[in-house]
C-alpha cells in the first residue's frame, strides 16, 4: 500500500492507504477524502478530481498528458502544480506523496 497524504484547504491532513497502480482518485474515494468528487468515474472527462501536488513531489510525477492538461483547463483556479488525482496511479516511489485539494471542485 502506498501513503498519500490530502490535505484540505483548511489546511486538515488525511492519509490514505492506496493499492499501488491505483489511481489517486479511486483511492481518495475509497477513503472517503473530502474535496474529491471523481464525477466521471476516472475518465479524464470532468475536472472534479483537481488536486495541486506539493511542488518538491512534481518531478517524481510522469507529465501530463494533452488530454489532462486540456481538462485543468477546466478547473477552478488552475496553478502550475495542478493534476487531475485520477491520471496519477500509487506506486511505491510515490509513498508519502502530498497534495491538496482546492477550496471547491465545481
């Protein structure tokens, strides 16, 4: 399992244990993390799972696709550190990743 740790525009913490290759929205799901809707199910296809990922993390992340880059487009209050948390898969060099989640996801 891999530590992912979301942390509020409150500035609350919660980590989630998440299957390695599963992507970060189904696991925020599952752990029930508020401020990740996931509306389209994964499918790149609505924004609602927006996150910003802790600058030091960005490197380690595989870029976005056109596609993800076209859907932040989309989000409320896009910033260079944007991601979709349904195109980031869990894998064991992602342990104790960091990302927020922005004040509304609509």
């Amino acid at each position: 399992m891999i530590r992912i740790v979301f942390v509020d525009s409150d500035g609350r913490q919660r980590a989630a244990q998440i299957r390695e290759g599963q992507s970060l929205m189904e696991g925020a799901l599952a752990n029930r993390i508020p401020g990740i809707d996931g509306d389209c199910g994964g499918a790149c296809a609505c924004a609602t799972c927006h996150v910003y990922v802790e600058p030091d993390w960005l490197e380690r992340l595989d870029p976005p696709s056109e596609l993800e880059t076209n859907m932040l487009k989309m989000a409320i209050d896009p910033q260079p550190n944007s991601r979709l948390a349904c195109q980031i898969k869990a894998r064991k060099d992602l342990d104790g990743l960091t990302v927020r989640t922005p004040l509304s996801q609509y």
